[in-house]
C-alpha cells in the first residue's frame, strides 16, 4: 500500500466497461445472447496467438470477422452483414459500470495518477469516461495497439509506464484489472496489481496472486492509503 501519489493503469474491457449490452445485441440479432461471452473471449485467444508469434493483432479486425463465425451458424433475423455491424456497433457503445465514476473520482481527489491501457481502440475507453463526464480527470488513454505487442506481454506494460513518463522505482504503479492473465503480465513486469472480483470468482492458483482485490472501483481508494 502506499500513502503518497500512485500511477494507476485501468484495463478497459469488462474492467471498466458493462459489457452485458453485446449480449443483448447478439440476441436482438437472433442468436443466443451466451454467444457474447464466446466471442469475447475468441477475440482475445487470437490476440494472444497473434502477439506470441511476432504478428499484427487488431483488436476491431478481430472483432468482425470472429462475430461472423459466430453468427454463422444461427438463424438471425437480418442479413449477416448487419447482423456483425449491430454486434461491433453494440461492442462500440457499451458503458461504464455503475461503480466506475465513483471510483475514479475518487481516486483522482486523492492525487493519483489515471491512465486507462487497453488492447483495443483508446477511442472506446475515452468516449465511454467523456459521456460519464470524467475524462477530464484522467491522464491519458492508452492503447497497445501501433505502441506495442497484446497484454499480458510484458513489452505492453513496460510501454505503457515510458509514454506516462513513469517508472518503477520512483513511484508505486498499479494495473488494475477484471483478468487474472492481466494481473499475471502486469505482476511479471514489476508493477502491483489491483483484481477486480467482479464476478465472485476464485483467483486461479497458476497465475500470480494480485497485490490486493476489490469488489468494484470505489472500494479502492482507501485500500491505497
């Protein structure tokens, strides 16, 4: 824990974001809305895959093109085609959990330092905390892609802590996350880790154990304190 001024790096998906709405959108479309969770998790595998062996990972591209094959196989109520735009377009425009705001204005009154650090677009985290009106007390939106290789990578970290002009041993850093693999890249690149149980889970024993674990966002501030 530390009492002075932390830099703190939010990941942005399930984090950060509600995703639920994706589930309405694939069921609205005519497939079964637990395709939502598939897919997502489709999106990161191939990210994965495509960062271990040194190539291009784009998260939207991604995206699209694993939405149609998961839709392919269901009797959607419109074409294809708009069936995939109405999934990204949903994936696109998903907000904030209720607890984020809260959280993060918290947390900035307290001095610290917000980044969000995404393997997708940093447009996406940015619109969501501009129409929550808390963009302002962010510090930057950072995305890995153009910058560097997929989180869990330590290369992703590591950039991220050069573009907020921070570094290890002159400040207490934190990646806070929903995902234990995030919270193991994080943890193998040096910095602390905050886990976002949102879901109740068990922390997998195979990655290493987070820092410290919250519940939601605005339970956060006084854990650092």
């Amino acid at each position: 824990m530390t009492s002075t001024r932390a830099t703190l790096f939010f990941d942005v998906n399930e984090t950060l974001s509600d995703l639920s709405p994706v589930g309405d959108a694939f069921e609205t479309v005519g497939a079964a809305r637990e395709l939502a969770s598939s897919w997502f998790a489709s999106i990161l595998r191939d990210g994965f895959a495509l960062t271990a062996v040194g190539s291009e990972a784009r998260f939207l591209d991604i995206a699209a093109t694993n939405a149609r094959n998961a839709l392919s196989s269901s009797a959607l109520s419109l074409p294809i085609d708009d069936a995939v735009d109405a999934v990204i377009a949903a994936f696109s425009n998903v907000s904030l959990h209720s607890d984020v705001v809260p959280g993060i204005r918290s947390l900035h009154e307290a001095g610290h330092r917000l980044f969000t650090l995404s393997n997708g677009p940093a447009s996406n985290a940015e619109r969501m905390l501009t129409e929550a009106g808390v963009a302002d007390v962010m510090a930057g939106f950072l995305s890995v892609e153009e910058h560097s290789s997929w989180k869990p990578a330590r290369a992703s970290y590591e950039t991220a802590l050069a573009r907020a002009g921070t570094a290890l041993d002159t400040t207490a850093v934190y990646l806070v996350a929903v995902h234990p693999w995030d919270i193991h890249g994080a943890a193998a690149a040096g910095l602390s880790t905050v886990w976002v149980n949102r879901s109740g889970a068990n922390y997998p024993e195979h990655f290493t154990a987070p820092t410290m674990t919250v519940e939601q966002l605005d339970q956060l501030r006084p854990r650092l304190e």
